[in-house]
C-alpha cells in the first residue's frame, strides 16, 4: 500500500484560483489565437466558434487580470480595442505545444477509456 498522502503537502501553494485551469475551455485557445501577434475582438471570434460574446468578454478580462495578455484601446469611430499577448501569456506557449502534442498522441486512448466506462 501506497504511503499516505501528507495533510500539509498543498501548504506552501498560494490560495488563489491558478490563472490557467485545468479543463478550461477557452483561455489555451486564445493564447493559441494571440501567439502571433495583436488581434481584435473581431478577429478572436472566428476561430473560437461557440463560446458567446459574454464569455469571450469574461475570459480576455481575466486574462488581462492575470498578466497573461494586455488590452489596448485605440481612438477613433468606431474605437478599436486590441488584445496582446503579454510575456508572462508568451511563456505558456511552449507547454500549450507540449500539452497538444501529449493530446495528439493520446487522444484515440483517451476517447477509447471515456466510451468503456460510459458502457459500464
């Protein structure tokens, strides 16, 4: 049997919501969407297709929150907002590659694990 797990082992985390969650759904693709350089609103929904201007809006405001992209509004009519990826928001790009090529590998695994235990 497996030693038991430390009641302390999470002290030394910081209790806050980690910036990147696991399982979200949108945050990895709009950093996949800004890691060439500024975009409009505009432009982020198209490849995002699904997510409802509210939780585009939500999720670029959190974000920018975090550091992990800027926002920049430029005068004018109509006015035009751009959103950048910052250097902090750069630095997950290269585990965004990791995490998509361990997806890419394992997904057929994955799939196959979900369908055997839904079956049960």
């Amino acid at each position: 049997m497996a030693e038991p797990l430390d009641p302390d082992m999470f002290a030394g985390c910081a209790p806050v919501t980690a910036p990147v969650r696991i399982g979200d759904k949108w945050t990895a693709k709009i950093i996949r969407c800004l890691q060439d350089g500024p975009r409009r609103y505009s432009e982020l929904k198209v490849p995002l297709t699904g997510i409802t201007p509210k939780v585009l809006t939500e999720s670029l405001r959190s974000m920018e929150r975090d550091g992990l992209l800027t926002r920049t509004a430029h005068p004018g009519i109509p006015p035009k907002v751009v959103y950048e990826l910052s250097p902090l928001g750069h630095s997950l790009v290269e585990p965004l590659d990791t995490l998509c090529a361990w997806s890419r590998a394992n997904l057929p695994k994955v799939l196959s694990a979900r369908d055997a235990y839904d079956v049960t």
